[in-house]
C-alpha cells in the first residue's frame, strides 16, 4: 500500500511539473519600441502636420517563431482626450512584420549596428498629422497568437515628446551646397538613429554637382572640401563606417 502511495505522489509530482513546463507563460512575452524615446517633429511646408514613427518590438523570453499578430489597435491621446484610432488587422500586420534588429542572414541588424533578441518587430509611421492634436502618446493593444498560451493581448504605452532643437548649427560647407536627403518626415531618413539627419552634396560653380573631366572621387564637386564644425564641440570619438562608404574609396 506504501509502495503504491508513493508511485501515486511520484506520478502526480511528474505530471505537475510537466504540464508547468508545457504551458509557457504569455507574461514571457514583452512590447518595447526603437527607438526608446520617440520624438514627433513638425512638417516641412504651411500644413501644420507633425509626424513620428517607431518599431514595436516583440520580444519572448522562449523565442518562440510562431508568434503571429492578429490584430492591432492604436489609439493616439493629447492628454486624457483620445484623438484618432487606428485598427490593423491581421492581413496588414503580417506585410508590416520584419526582423530589424535580430541577425538573420536577411537581416538588416549589421547595418543598422543595432541588435535585439527580437521574434519580430512592426513599423508604424505617423506622417501628416494635425499639429492641433498635440498627442503625447500612443496607446497600442496587440492581440497575439502564442504556442501554448493561445491568443495573448498585451499593451503599451508609448510616450511622444516635441523635439525641439537647442543649439543653432552652422551649415558644414562654404560655397555652393545642396540637402540631397533630408529627414524621415520629408521623405528622408527613417533609420532608428539616422531619422533626423541630413545629407549634404557639394555643388561646383554652376551649381551642378560634378566637375568634368574628372574621375573617381575627384569628379565630385565637394571632394576635398573642408568641413565645418557646425557647433563649437570637443571631438570625443569617431567611427569610420567602412562598409557603407568603401565604394568611394
């Protein structure tokens, strides 16, 4: 009778553990945003529209690849008062899933020189919005489909600050110059860390931006150029993107 209680404790103990280890929690499942702080700036032009925009994140602490989003609704606040509501369904969501920032042999991560432990991430612009609705957060609920917990709804809060520049830049290059690329909300950037930067091609005399009968680098009007401090700073560190630039060199 001994014997058979404990074979009875030792099977309810084996199974007990086996259906805790079968079950993952959908708590192993976390929303995040890159970039961390999310900036919205004003458009170019007379609208008064601002724009910002920012990856979700999916993270799970098993790394599940099965995860799929069902459904997202995002809801834009100035305050206590809802604005505008967004609702994305499935067949949407699985064009806006990608992989930014995990290393995959189709990723982008090495590029962008940023990483995380991703299942997958979306991205979600805002462009053109009215100035007048002053919205400081995004409000996003997203229904998962997760092995072994079924359908999961998890939520996030993602703040929206105002940038606001503080410092006036001088413009790096004497003489004739023009934007070639601007920033994410005038069909520019729209890295994670490039979205407000600005390139920059040096013009010839006639503002054209070759020299004739030039080769290589030299053909460009603004090689050899100097480069001007837009701001008086101290140089602390310096990265040479070889990869991006080598065909120039």
């Amino acid at each position: 009778m001994r014997r058979c209680l404990e074979i009875l404790v030792l099977g309810v103990t084996l199974v007990a553990v086996l259906g805790a280890w079968a079950a993952p929690s959908s708590d192993e499942v976390a929303l995040s945003t890159v970039p961390l702080d999310v900036y919205r700036l004003a458009d170019p032009g007379r609208g008064r529209t601002e724009s910002w925009l920012f990856n979700l994140v999916v993270g799970d602490a098993q790394g599940r690849e099965g995860i799929r989003p069902l459904h997202a609704e995002l809801e834009l606040f100035s305050g206590d008062n809802l604005r505008e509501t967004l609702s994305l369904p499935e067949s949407t969501l699985v064009k806006k899933r990608t992989t930014s920032y995990r290393v995959t042999p189709d990723s982008l991560a090495y590029q962008r020189r940023f990483f995380t432990d991703e299942v997958f991430d979306l991205r979600f612009a805002f462009f053109g919005k009215p100035a007048a609705f002053a919205v400081d957060r995004v409000h996003i609920t997203l229904v998962l489909a997760v092995p072994g917990a079924g359908n999961v709804t998890k939520t996030l809060d993602v703040p929206i600050r105002t940038y606001a520049q503080k410092s006036a830049l001088l413009f790096p290059l004497r003489g004739p110059a023009i934007v070639s690329q601007g920033q994410f909300n005038n069909a520019g950037h729209a890295g994670h860390s490039n979205r407000f930067a600005i390139d920059i091609l040096g013009l010839n005399a006639e503002y054209g931006p070759s020299i004739s009968g030039k080769k290589g680098n030299e053909e460009y009007a603004g090689w050899g150029r100097e480069v001007i401090a837009p701001a008086a700073c101290v140089l602390r560190a310096f990265r040479y993107r070889l990869i991006q630039i080598a065909h120039f060199v």
